[in-house]
C-alpha cells in the first residue's frame, strides 16, 4: 500500500483533498494581487542594476509571464521593461550628478549592456545626452546668476527650457 497516496471512496473525497493541498502549497504566499504586483514593483527597485527578465519578475509575483505583463501594464501604467528602464535611467540621473564616475562606468552600474543604448535612451528621456547633461547641470549650478529651480519636482529639461524663454 502507498503511504503518501490516500485511498478515497468517492471522488468528492478525491476532489477534496486535491483542493485542500492546493491550499497548502499556496498558504506562504501573498494572493492580494495588488500585494504581489508591489513585491514585483520592489523587487525591480532593488534589482534593476541586475540581469532580470520578465520571467524572473513574474516568478517573483507568483503570476505566468502574461498574466503578470497585463496586471503590471494595468497597475502601473508601463510594462515591466519600461519601468525597470525608468528605475535605471533615475539611478544613472543620480549617479550624474552625484559622483565622478564616467558614463562608460554609470551605463554599466545601472545596467545597461550597450553604452549607445544607454546615451540614446538618456537622450530621449531627459532631453540631453548623460555628458552633456552633468556639464550643463554643473555650469548652472556654477554661475553666480544661478538659482535652483523653483519646485524640485520639475523635470531639469523642462526648467532649462523655460529659463531660456525668460532670458529672452
């Protein structure tokens, strides 16, 4: 006889014990959706200078890699890869304007495979490619006439464009 398999009577006591391992297998994990969604969202925040992929992430919410790629697009408004590309470019933005470190070194910390990639995405996204961007962000910061920007959360693209419309 088979220890590990029970013997049933009827099949509602079959189906029954199916369901009540189900139960077992899934009790450690968060089945709130919305929790799992930001155990993913944190788990990019802290892994996006590593090699992940969408399955890895999926794993991460305990969700198929389409499953997980709708909810995701629905919750955050961007997919995974856009905003595992958004946390990267923020850290890179940072490490600009903080650090000494070449952009051949900060494409590579934050990462980026490809330091083309990295300046094109740069350059779409923040209006400038990263050198010029640190030079720029230092040469206001620099002058005596300079004055920080008025709300911290205007995007610097946006604020340098305006100070060159009033300077006019």
């Amino acid at each position: 006889m088979d220890l590990h398999r029970p013997t049933w009577t009827t099949a509602k006591e079959a189906w029954s014990w199916w369901f009540a391992g189900l139960g077992n297998a899934t009790s450690g994990l968060p089945m709130d959706l919305d929790a799992r969604l930001e155990r993913a969202r944190v788990f990019i925040d802290a892994h996006h200078a590593d090699p992940i992929d969408l399955d890895l992430i999926a794993r991460c919410a305990f969700m198929s890699r389409y499953h997980f790629l709708r909810r995701f697009r629905r919750a955050y408004g961007a997919t995974p890869h856009q905003y595992l590309t958004r946390a990267r470019l923020k850290h890179a933005r940072r490490l600009l304007l903080e650090t000494e470190l070449s952009v051949a070194q900060i494409c590579f910390e934050v990462g980026f495979q490809s330091q083309g990639s990295f300046t094109s995405l740069f350059a779409r996204h923040m209006g400038h490619p990263p050198g010029r961007y640190r030079a720029r962000r230092f040469a206001v910061l620099a002058s005596p006439a300079a004055q920080p920007p008025p709300i911290a959360a205007v995007p610097w693209c946006f604020y340098s464009m305006h100070q060159q419309r009033s300077a006019t």
